[in-house]
C-alpha cells in the first residue's frame, strides 16, 4: 500500500466514538499505573498480593488501573505462549481478577519498542544503525534496553501478543508505552551513522511504501523521519484492526498520544482513542492540561507518587495535590504512578496517605463536574512538536501574569480568546482566513519574532522581512507608556542571544525600537574596553522592534526577536518578562483576573452556567527547594484579587455573589476581593444572583472548598 493511502477510517475514532463505546475512559477522574517490575531473575515475589492490592485501589477510589503486562526488560506477567520464558504465577492475570471483581477497569500496559528479553532471544528483530550495526544500548541513560524494530517480525509478534491477552483476561483497551525510536544524533548522544532503523525489513518497507526508492537515500532528511512515524501508524492500524475482530471493543492509547512527540506524529496519535502523556513538572502538566481539553478527546496526565517512576521515596502529599490539580481542573484523568519493589511490597505510608489525597482529589472534580475552563488568551502551537513547545517562555510568562489562558493547534479550538500568541511558522495558508476573520471581529493577534520570510504570516502582512545582522544580543525599547510599565526609565531592555528580523516602517504603527549593540564583544574583557552597551541612534541604525496593524476593529502585533523567552536561562535578568507582560496586558485591554501578591499563584477560573470558580494554584511549591516535609503547606497571608466580572460572563457587578472570599469594594467595574488560600490549591466562587433568584432550583449551589 502506498505511503498514507490508508485512512484507516475503520479504526480512527471520532471523541463521540470513543465517548459511547468507552465512556469509563472520561468518566474516571483517577487511575493508579502500579509499577510492579519483577523479572524472573528477581527471585523473591512473596509479597505479591493481588487481592490486598484492588482492596487498596478501591479504597483509594481508583475507577481504573493500568498494570505491567511487560516492562522494558521483556520478562511477561502472565502466560504468553509466544515466548520461551513463563513466569511462575499469573501475576497480571491474577490482579485483572482481583480488580475486575470490585468493579476497577484495567488496562493492560505494554512496553512496546523496549523489550530486552525478546531483542536477546530475537537479535534479528532490534533496531539497526545505518552501518547494518545492532544499536548497543546506553547504560549511561535511559536507553539501556533492546530496542526493537516494529517493520521486523517482532510487529506482528506484539499484535499477537496484544490480542492474546485482550481474549484471555476481562480487558476493555491496552496502553502502549514507547512508541518511538531513540531520537536522532546528536540527541542520542551518537554520532552520525547511529541514526535508525536500517534494519532489513525496513529498507523492504521503505522501498515498497515508496515506490521503489532506497531507504539509505532518506538519510539526515524529514522523509527518514516521516518513515520512521507511517511505521508506527501502519503498526498501529494493523493492531486496531486485529482488535476489532475480538468479541468486545478494546479501546487503545500510548504514552505520549496527542503531544506529536516526532515529526509526523499528528498521523500516528489520530490513531489513540484518548490522549495520554506523562508530565512531570509545572510547564508540561498545565501546557497539556490545557491543549488536551481543546482536542475534544478524553485525556490523561500522569506522574508518580514517588520521587520518580521505580522510586521508594514518597513525594509529599501536597506535592500530589498541586500535580493532580491542574488536570482535574481542565476536565482530564489523572494518573498516578505507585511503585512496587520486586518481592511486591508498597510503601505503607504512600498507600496510608493515597485515599484522603483521592478524597481531596474527587471533591475537586466533582466542584468543576460540567464546566469548562475560561481563558482570554489563546497560544498557537501549531505544528510544533512537543519539546520544543516546551521552554518558550509562553507558560512561565502568562502564568505569573495570572492570565487565564490555553494552548490549541488551530485558530478554531482559540477563537473563544481574545488575545491569540503565536510564531510565525505556526499559522498555515489555510488558516490564514480563520486567522483574518478572528482579527475582524475585534480579535488581536501577537506574532513573536524572529519572522519567518515566507511564512503565511509575512504573506498576510504584506511585508517583507530580513534577517538582521547577527549580533550577540539585541535590546527593545517600548515607545509607549504601557509596554513600559515596571521597567526602568528610558532603558532598553536586553535579549542575550537573539536572532532578529528587520521589519518595516511603513504603513504600522512601531511600539518599540529595535536597537542592536553598541559593538560586537568578542572578548571577554570587550566589555570593558568596548562598551557594549546599546547604541545611539547615532552610532548604528536602529529598526522597529515591535509593528502593528490594524485589520477591521482588532490589531495583528509582529515582533522583531524571540520576546517570550522561558524565564529559566533568564535568571536575574526580569526585564524581558515584564516587557512581554506588558504587551501582552495592554492588547488584552483589562485582564478578567488580577492578583496583589506572589507570581507563584497560578490562576485558573472554571465556569458552569453562571457559576464560575477561581482557583489557585501555589506553584511555588513545585519548586522543591522550598519544600517543607514537616509543615508541608505554606500559607500566604489573604491575598487580594481584582476581578472584571463581565470578563468573567457573570453580567453586571452588582448582581455578582461571592462565596468563600470577602469582597472588599466594587469600583470602576471590578471587584476587589480578599482571599485565603488553604493549602496548594484552593477556590471561591462567584455567581449571578440575578439567575439565582429568577431560578427554580436555587440548591445546586456549589459550596467552597473548605
Ligand atoms: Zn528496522
């Protein structure tokens, strides 16, 4: 079959599919990954205890549970009669059992292209280099398994496997982890000729799916990267459809779906029936809680009740909260990880402390059941792949602003936003219209530097841009009395290593200059001899730094540089983050939510009818430096909010009710109120009392987190 002939309407399912076949898949808010790695040659498996197991995931109120039918080291858990190697007792077999019998679904973990014992027993199926070299796996991180390759045998080996147990045991779906060969030199920390696969089969596939052409041609081009995807698309539709053929639907997700983790990655996660990824850390769990819940499947986000996965220490119960938090919050399931030593052994303390956190965790859910985020700024992701959104400097900058925001990959999923952030690559022609017609209704458009030459957006700005000269930095200064808030007077501010465009004069208004250094420093002690200090205009010419344009009653702002920057490489230097704050307030025109006190306070604001719910989250507390196993939880004094409650689609501010919070004034259209925060994550809400008393069922009211 030709290369994307296949559409595979038969296996693609809509999130209306997935919702009536599966509706456990959005409806359980909390599932347990239990890590329980024990290959054979762990001989003591005496504290292996299935029932007492499901008694704990039911007390914890895990709806479902994802367990190891084989970790990376290829050692199975239940009897599979395609391998050599049995284990002693159906551990898998045995936890389906105990789960299914207290109503728990479960599904099946599958490590997929990691599996050491079947790449030891099959050489023939791993994963070669383009020296026909099998690649030896990297003790020195995390790939030091056997990697194998899905165009070898080991494909339909797996499909095999997949469907065996989906018959054997009371399974409803399967979640594959590592679906995705290591990266490409240098990021495997290879050298060139380390590049796979190049085994056999694959240069047989490739020369069939391409009519003939050879594999090795594709070499260091995105066509090896787009073979390297349709093999993982083509496994996948050959494993749906052997699925489809058993007596009950199986639904099928994999680790990383809907994040595009390669190149050519949106035609394989079309093929996952929910969204799934692990995020570890603040930007990832709200970047993909946010871009999740603008992708119309369920979704989940998962991390590990230990330090990391196959850890034994315990993190804080706060911690658990926060990291749970902002996926309940944007409609997702959250996952998390419980690790077993290999005799089967849990941490007591960690099973002890999971049902209150649970408890907290369903109450949570339960408040923002039927409601959906509210945010006023959009960021285009485009067709970005999932590392490299991560560590723009987006998350950082509008999180500490406290500006109700989300992430999609069209202007479709953003238009309710009144504000959408973007570069320059990631708008395509055909949303160029969407895109215009957004700006026509009143919408305003940033576009961050440097801009593309060609890009759709250059295009639909009729200008042409240039790359301006290669300096080591570059320097902004605001023209206007709004950008320039918090910065210091007439000081340009500073962008160490930015790459720049030149952009036009005419016809846009310029709201900051561009000005380069004063010299190039090539030299360390260059900065005392060669003051590199932005020029005058009289020493070098400066250029517009930031232009816009109106386009029917909104604006399209285009930067020259990179001006969201992740805060991180910037420490100690804040200027570059308030001058995007800057920006990114005076376009909102009013921001619905403003908060007197730490950056740290995430804000994220739910609204079901004309209930709406403030949250905050003390993100302060992911940094774990300041952690405090003893106390636990730090509580700031009452911090005061600023809230626009027509931002908010509450209506008029006198007839806005606040519960759990004090107001303390109504002026000049906004509320002032103060509030307590109770722990890492804490709400109030605000409701029209105008629809509760032409209401007839005025007892649906929600209470506030206590
Ligand atoms: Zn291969």
């Amino acid at each position: 079959m030709p290369l994307l002939a296949d559409p595979a309407l038969d296996v693609v399912r809509s999130p209306q599919e997935v919702d009536r076949l599966f509706p456990w898949v959005r409806q359980d808010r909390l599932r347990a990954i239990p890590h329980f790695i024990s290959p054979a040659w762990a001989i003591d498996k005496s504290r292996f205890d299935p029932e007492a197991y499901a008694e704990a995931w039911k007390k914890c109120g895990f709806d479902s549970v994802t367990l190891l039918t084989v970790h990376h080291d290829g050692h199975y858990l239940y009897p599979s009669q395609f391998t050599r190697c049995q284990p002693d007792r159906d551990y898998f077999g045995e936890q389906v059992e105990s789960c299914r019998r207290r109503g728990i679904h479960v599904i099946p973990y599958y490590s997929l292209s990691l599996n050491s014992l079947a790449g030891s027993e099959h050489p023939e199926w791993r994963i070669r280099d383009v020296q026909d070299r099998v690649l030896v796996p990297d003790h020195r991180y995390f790939f030091h398994y056997h990697w194998m390759c899905l165009n070898s045998g080991f494909g339909s080996f797996a499909i095999q496997q997949m469907v065996e147990f989906c018959e054997k045991y009371d399974l409803d779906s399967v979640w594959l982890d590592i679906l995705y060969l290591p990266p490409l030199p240098p990021q495997n920390r290879g050298t060139e000729g380390k590049e796979t696969c190049f085994c056999s089969s694959c240069h047989r596939a490739y020369s069939e799916w391409y009519q003939g052409e050879h594999l090795i041609e594709s070499l260091g081009t995105t066509r090896h990267e787009e073979f390297r995807a349709e093999t993982f698309r083509r496994f996948l539709i050959a494993l749906k459809r052997a699925l489809a053929r058993l007596k009950r639907p199986i639904a099928l997700s994999f680790n990383g779906a809907g994040r595009k983790r390669h190149l050519y990655y949106d035609r394989v996660d079309e093929l996952s029936d929910w969204l799934s990824s692990e995020a570890h850390h603040a930007e990832p769990r709200s970047l993909y809680s946010r871009l999740y819940s603008n992708q119309g499947h369920a979704f989940e986000l998962m991390s590990c009740s230990e330090l990391v996965w196959s850890h034994n220490v315990s993190k804080t119960t706060s911690l658990l909260e926060l990291e749970a938090a902002t996926t309940l919050l944007h409609g997702g399931t959250y996952t998390l990880g419980i690790n077993h030593a290999p005799d089967g052994r849990i941490q007591d303390s960690n099973l002890a402390r999971l049902p209150a956190w649970a408890d907290a965790c369903r109450h949570l859910a339960e408040q923002v059941k039927d409601s959906h985020p509210v945010f006023e700024v959009g960021v285009m992701l485009g067709s970005r792949i999932s590392q490299e959104m991560l560590g723009t400097g987006w998350w950082d900058i509008l999180s500490q602003g406290q500006i109700l925001h989300s992430y999609g990959r069209d202007i479709q999923s953003l238009k309710a936003a009144r504000l959408i952030l973007m570069a320059s690559d990631d708008v395509t022609l055909e949303q160029i219209p969407a895109l215009e017609d957004f700006l026509r209704k009143g919408g305003q458009v940033y576009c961050d530097g440097p801009i593309s030459p060609r890009s759709p957006i250059a295009q639909f700005l009729q200008i042409q841009v240039y790359p301006a000269d290669s300096m080591d930095c570059y320097y902004l200064l605001p023209r206007t009395a709004e950008l320039a808030d918090g910065l210091l007077s007439e000081e340009p501010v500073y962008f160490s290593g930015a790459q720049a465009t030149e952009l036009p004069v005419d016809g846009f208004e310029v709201l900051a200059d561009l000005i380069p250094p004063f010299a190039r420093k090539e030299r360390l002690t260059d900065i005392q001899i060669a003051p590199n200090f932005p020029a005058l205009k009289s020493q070098k010419n400066w250029a517009p730094g930031l232009i816009r344009r109106k386009v029917g009653s909104g604006s399209i702002v285009a930067g020259a540089l990179r001006l969201f920057h992740a805060i991180g490489g910037e420490l100690r230097n804040p200027w570059p983050k308030q001058l995007a704050l800057n920006l990114v307030r005076s376009l909102l025109v009013g921001q619905a939510v403003k908060i007197s006190g730490p950056h740290c306070l995430e804000v994220v604001v739910t609204r079901r009818s004309k209930d709406v719910h403030i949250w905050i989250l003390n993100q302060l507390y992911d940094a774990s430096r300041w952690i405090d196993g003893r106390a636990d939880i730090y509580a700031f004094a009452p911090i005061l909010l600023s809230i626009d409650p027509v931002r908010l689609g509450l209506g008029k501010l006198e007839e806005v009710g606040v519960e759990g919070a004090d107001l303390v004034k109504q002026a000049q259209g906004r509320m002032e109120i103060r509030f307590t925060m109770k722990g890492v994550c804490s709400s109030f809400r605000l409701f029209s009392t105008s629809s509760i008393a032409s209401s007839p069922t005025p007892s649906k009211t929600v209470r506030a987190k206590k």
